[in-house]
C-alpha cells in the first residue's frame, strides 16, 4: 500500500511539472488526460495505449532540456593528422608577420576614415560631380570594373601601362578615384556589389594600387550591421590577400 501512495504522489508531481512546461512550450501531439488505476506502475511493460503514452511523457519529463556533450579536446588531438584553418588564410611567411603594435595603428586609422566618411557622406553627396564622371548602374559589373581600373588596365587584364607611357589625368583610361564625391552617391546594396566585383577580379588577377585605393573605400564606406554578403566578401579579400603575400619577394 505504501509503494503505491509513493508512484501516486510521483505521477501527480509529474503533472503539475508538466503543466507549467506546457504554459511556455505547448505539447506537439497533444494527449488528453487519461484516468488511470492506482496499479499504474511506469517501470512495468504498458498494458495499455494510455499506460504507454503516460510513461512516454513521464521519461521526457525527465530529460533536461539542454544536453552538452562532454568531449575531451586532448583525445582528439591525439588523432588529429590535419590542421585545418577555419578562415583559410595562408600563414605569413617568415618576416612578414606583422606586429600587433602596426595590426592596432591599421584598425584605429580605418576606424576614424569610416567615421569621417559617415559623418560628411550627406555633404558630399551634394556636391556636383564632374561632367565626365558617369557613373554605372548597380548591376554592370563590366562598367564598373572599367570605371573603377580604367579603359586600359582592363583591357590589358592587370598588368598594368608601361613604364614609358603617360596616361596623364585621362580617367576614362586610368580608371576614377575613390573621390568622396562618388563613393558618397553609392547606396549600401551598390556598395557590396562593386565590392564583389572588384574582389572576383582581383581572386583572377595580380594586385594593383587602382585596386587597392578602391577595396580600402568600399570598405570603409560598408555600414554596420554587416549583412551577410559583406562578411563572406571581407573573408575572401582576406584569404586572397594571404595568397598574395606569400608571393612577396624582397
């Protein structure tokens, strides 16, 4: 008699557990309640449908709702063969890594360049642009690569005039630069798609100052929060700009 008084004041724990579950997370198939006879015994094999779904919602009941898995780091480590990079940045090779001192000074100038543009990008919006200065639409990665490089540097694919040559202040040929006056027009959705573009070219093709003056101003013309697209393209530049400086040659 007394074992059984022990399940009944078990189960009627359960229920009122369960029902203050149920006020935060309804049931997904809801049962309703069933009447069971004080020979109810959830350790026995059910007899019944309701005897089994009654021990199905007493056994969840007394799951806890967050497992963490306890994995030991040293026994994988053990029989890990490869490391692997999760950015997949190429390490710096000897003598090229730099400093944290000169890391910091690079993120504090970006930091007060993205603030000044932000904070003058209406007043140079307004201002006139010049008459050969026409600007592509969103969607013209060609134009804009052009507009961007130059007539020339793209139609000879980075390699760039020669040393001879003269190309003077022809923009149209040497390509426009990241002027406040142009950047300051550029919406966010346009500003990620030059960006894509210019960083597609430059994964194909050798790096270039045209290049760089232009991935620095549409980075720091980029508002936060970042969307998606911008955070895959940044994790591109960055692994493209570790290939590129283990081809650094003194």
């Amino acid at each position: 008699m007394r074992w059984v008084g022990q399940v009944a004041l078990k189960t009627m724990a359960w229920v009122q557990a369960e029902s203050a579950v149920e006020e935060l997370m309804p049931r997904l198939l809801p049962v309703e309640p069933c009447d069971l006879t004080d020979s109810f015994d959830p350790n026995v094999p059910p007899r019944t449908p309701q005897e089994y779904l009654r021990r199905v919602q007493i056994e969840a009941a007394h799951c806890p709702d967050v497992v963490v898995a306890q994995i030991d780091p040293k026994k994988l480590k053990r029989k890990q063969s490869v490391n692997v990079s999760l950015s997949g940045c190429q390490p710096a090779p000897e003598g090229y890594s730099p400093t944290l001192q000169w890391q910091q000074q690079q993120v504090a100038q970006f930091s007060t360049v993205r603030q000044s543009v932000n904070r003058h990008r209406s007043h140079w919006k307004s201002q006139q642009l010049d008459s050969n200065v026409t600007m592509p639409k969103s969607e013209d990665e060609e134009g804009w690569k052009k507009f961007c490089l130059g007539e020339r540097l793209y139609a000879e694919g980075a390699v760039g005039p020669a040393a001879s040559e003269s190309p003077g202040i022809d923009y149209v040929q040497i390509g426009f630069p990241p002027l406040l006056s142009i950047v300051s027009r550029m919406n966010q959705a346009t500003v990620t798609s030059v960006l894509e573009y210019l960083s597609n070219w430059f994964g194909e093709r050798d790096f270039t100052p045209e290049l760089g003056r232009w991935l620095y101003a549409l980075l720091a013309c980029l508002e936060k929060p970042l969307l998606p697209e911008a955070h895959s393209l940044i994790r591109q530049l960055a692994r493209r700009c570790s290939e590129v400086r283990l081809l650094v040659v003194l």
